[in-house]
C-alpha cells in the first residue's frame, strides 16, 4: 500500500497543471498526466478484497489516460510545427 500523501501530490499536479495550461499547455499536459497517473497508481495499491477487476478497470483507465497525456506533452515539445 502506497501512502496516502501521494494522493494530495496527484492533487497538487493536477490543480497546477489546469493553472499552468493557461501559461504553456504542454507543461500543463504533463503535470495533469503525472497527476492523473499517480492517483491511478496509488488508488490501485489499495483495493478491498473482491474489487480487484473493477478496480483495474476504473483505475487503470486513469493511469493509461495520465501516460498518454504525459506522451502527448512531450511529443508537442518536440515538434517545431
């Protein structure tokens, strides 16, 4: 079980990246994905017993949605365009 904190951290990210992306939307792409996926990952380290699927499922669409978001603000990075 991964501590609690990190759930104010994911918090904190996601808040700053909504504020950031005002300023730079890439920066606030990848703050919002760390964010996103962090709360995934911690929110699945504790699951009650016999919730494990839906959890998985729930969860697990938050950590895949915070990894592509983070892909995508480091693709914009690069691109000149």
């Amino acid at each position: 079980m991964l501590p609690p904190v990190l759930l104010d951290i994911a918090a904190a990210l996601i808040g700053a990246g909504v504020l950031i992306s005002v300023i730079n939307n890439r920066i606030g792409s990848v703050s919002i994905g760390l964010g996103s996926a962090t709360m995934g990952v911690v929110l699945l380290s504790n699951v009650p017993q016999g919730w494990e699927m839906v959890a998985l499922g729930f969860f697990g669409i938050a950590v895949l949605a915070g990894l592509w978001m983070i892909s995508v603000g480091f693709k914009q990075a690069g691109d000149n365009s």
